[in-house]
C-alpha cells in the first residue's frame, strides 16, 4: 500500500499516515521509523508499507515502511 506522512511529531514518536487508496489514515509509531533506518518524517513524504490492525484497540498502524523513490 502507499500514501503520505500527514503528522508526525519525533518527540511523541507517532503520527498518522494517508492512504493513497482512500482508506481511513493509519497510525504510525517511531519504532516502524527507526526499524525502516529513518531518523525522522517528513510531512507530505510518500511511503509504502503494509496496515496491521490491533484487533483490542481497533486501530490501525503502518509496517514495514519503504521510502517510494
């Protein structure tokens, strides 16, 4: 899937990302980032990763985040 970073905040360590297929945003955390070899977000950045769905929150977070050239 991709879309683009609509906030993100490095000193909270999360924001929100933007599907591109319309879906509802998906939260994403620094540890995603840091596990991508990022040091930080940049609003408007376009991403692919794929949407994993914490089933007790109800909410869901991006994974596996790759930089689209």
């Amino acid at each position: 899937m991709k879309g683009a970073v609509k906030s993100y905040d490095s000193r909270r360590g999360m924001g929100e990302l933007s599907r591109d297929d319309g879906g509802a945003d998906v939260a994403v955390f620094v540890s995603e980032v840091e596990r991508a070899g990022l040091a930080t977000l940049a609003i408007g950045q376009r991403l692919s990763f794929s949407v994993q769905t914490d089933k007790m929150r109800k909410r869901s977070f991006a994974i596996r985040l790759e930089v689209c050239a």
